[in-house]
C-alpha cells in the first residue's frame, strides 16, 4: 500500500507495475490539487526521460525557461543560461496538470488500485502492515506486506508507527501569484534580502509565481502578511527593477504558507514500511531538489522494495545507502550556498544558516508537529 498519490508515490507506483507487483494507493484527494510552481532544471531531464516522463512535459501547460538570474551575496545580478548545456532547457510545472497526468499514467496500469480516503492507522501485525483508511462513510481495514510513506512532509505513516524526523532549520515560504503589466524573459530569478531570499518565475498569462522564504517566527500575523509581502519586494534591486509595477497588497492571490525546511529521517525504511519522498528526505528549495528528488525517491524505493518483495532484503539497504549519501551532499553544497551570503552577517535569519548544519550543538528539533 502506498498512503500518498503525489509524484514519489505515484513513481513508485509506476516502478513497481513494472516489476509485476500489484499495488493500492491511497490519497485523500479526488483530483490532484493546485500546488506552487517548481522547476525542472535540465539536469534532472535524464531521469524524466529514463521513466517516460519527459513526454508529459510537453503539454502546453508546462513552460520551458531558459536559465537563471540571481543575486546572492552582492549586488550585481549574475545569469547562467542553460544555451551550452546537455539539456538546453528547463520546465517550470503547472503542478496540478502534471501530478494529473502521471495519476492518468498510474490508473492506466494494470496493476494498480486507488483508494480515496484518509488514513486512521497503521500497525505491524505478524509481519504485515495492517492499514485503516476512512473512506466515505466507511473505515476501512487493509493487509498488506508494506506500507510505503508518500505523504509528504506529513511524514503520516511514520508518525503513525512512532517515528520521527530531524528538523534543521524553521524555513518556511510564503507563496502567491500576482498579475504584471509586461511579460519577463522565462527564466527563474532568486534574490537574496535581509530575513531570507526570494524565488520569482513567470506562470502564463502575464503572471508570476513568487515565494517568500524566511523563518517561520519571522512572518507576521496573517493580517499583516501582505503588507510585509509588499515591503519585502519594495526592498529589492533586482527584482524591484525587473517587475517594475510591483504588486499592492490587494493584488496578492492564493497567498499560502508552507514549510521548506530541511528534514530527514535517521532510517528510511523497516519492519514492513519504507518512507519516501518529503516523508523521508524534505530539501530546502535553493537546491532546486524538491519533485525531481521525490521522483528519485520513487524510482530507487521501488526498485528497493521489489527486491525486498523478492527476497533480497539487502535491497533496502542500498536504497538507504543512495539516499543518505544524496543527502549528504545536498547539506554540503547547502552550507556553501548559504555561506556565500555575507551582507548581513548580524541578521537571525543568515546567522543561523552560517552554523554548521547538524552540529551537535545546533539542538536539532525533533518533527512531532
């Protein structure tokens, strides 16, 4: 059973059709939901390709861009266009299109079940995971030899089983669209400000998508949430310049606040259970990790369990193996990024991304929230 219908648990899914393994998953959405934008930069095309996905991306409804333009750590905007690199493109996702899509890909397998529903709770029983689900007005019981976690940053199969992440960091983004008068070149912007950094990407119809990413204690109360927005914008150079009108409070829309944190998991798998995804492995956005990781996560997972299905329970080991090492390298490279940012070395929000991530000192949080 997978409790989650995103792309991790629908990747998964996928991998292990397959393999000949039969599946059920389990969401508690009808139709996939609208989400915020996220980038497919070129590098991550292989895997799409090595899935069959890259098809998807060619629906309309998914926009190419071309590079990125950031200012970090001074003043000057710096670009890297994608002209000279394997892949010359990248995708920015309409994600409720392509989680869309890849569940019309998961329903037309022959192996597989879905299950509206939310999940009530999980048990090892004799080997088997003993899943109740609130479907309707019926509960639900389901055996089946695992249970894979796909929820997300939920992490709600682990939580339900007693097990806990490691929280870094508080990050969290305030999201939103807002309409602008002249279209901008396709690319994605990022600038850094005092209080954390901003993602900016263009979405269609001359609109943009643009999260906020700071502290979670550092976002004000709801009523003032859009004059802050303002205010964080109005402080900028690039992007001030580039947007030219920007946004009045009242032009903010689907304004939203998620967690962006850094997470994991000190084991992504055990007695009839494997986690994947955010549930095991959440990356903070600057890495531009995010759906290409959870993808990753599914096709490795899967991949892992159907060799655990099969008797070969050293499987889940590797899968443990690549994932840990692929973490590891992502807080390395996210200590350096954050570290090449030293305008406001007195601020809170940049002091606490120059420690040492995981430093035992740090008093890492644990995730019971």
């Amino acid at each position: 059973m997978i409790v989650g219908g995103g792309p991790a648990g629908i990747t998964m899914a996928l991998t292990l059709a397959a393999r000949g393994i039969h599946y059920i998953i389990v969401d508690n959405e009808k139709t996939a939901r609208p989400k915020p934008g996220e980038a497919i930069p070129p590098n991550a095309l292989p895997l799409f390709k090595q899935l069959g996905f890259d098809q998807l991306l060619n629906n309309p409804g998914h926009t190419r861009y071309y590079g990125n333009k950031t200012v970090w750590g001074n003043n000057r905007p710096e670009e890297k266009m994608f002209l000279f690199e394997p892949n010359s493109v990248g995708y920015l996702l309409n994600r409720q299109l392509f989680e869309t899509q890849l569940r019309e890909l998961s329903l037309n397998s022959n192996s597989s079940s879905w299950l509206v529903g939310n999940l009530q709770s999980v048990k090892i029983v004799n080997e088997k995971a003993l899943v109740t689900i609130h479907s309707g007005s019926e509960t639900v019981e389901i055996s089946a030899d695992y249970v894979v976690d796909a929820t997300g940053k939920k992490a709600s199969v682990c939580r339900q089983l007693g097990i806990y992440r490691q929280e870094t960091d508080q990050l969290a983004a305030l999201t939103f669209h807002c309409k602008i008068s002249a279209k901008i070149q396709s690319c994605v912007y990022i600038e850094s400000f005092e209080n954390g950094w901003i993602y900016l990407a263009p979405c269609g119809n001359n609109k943009i998508s643009v999260m906020i990413f700071t502290d979670i204690d550092m976002i004000p109360l709801q009523a003032d949430r859009k004059n802050f927005i303002t205010e964080v914008l109005k402080g900028t150079g690039f992007l001030k310049s580039l947007i030219v009108d920007l946004p009045e409070a009242d032009q903010i829309q689907n304004l939203s606040i998620r967690p962006a944190n850094t997470v994991c998991l000190q084991l992504p798998y055990g007695a009839n259970w494997i986690a994947i995804g955010d549930a095991a492995y959440s990356f903070d956005p600057i890495s531009s990790y995010g759906i290409t990781s959870a993808i990753a996560a599914g096709y490795y997972g899967g991949n892992a369990l159907a060799d655990a299905l099969e008797h070969k329970p050293e499987a889940l080991e590797v899968y443990r193996y690549i994932m840990e090492n692929a973490f590891q390298a992502y807080l390395q490279r996210l200590q350096h990024y954050y570290n090449l940012e030293k305008r406001w070395p007195q601020n809170v929000f940049w002091k606490r991304r120059h420690k040492k991530i995981f430093e035992p000192e740090q008093n890492i949080q644990i995730d019971k929230a």
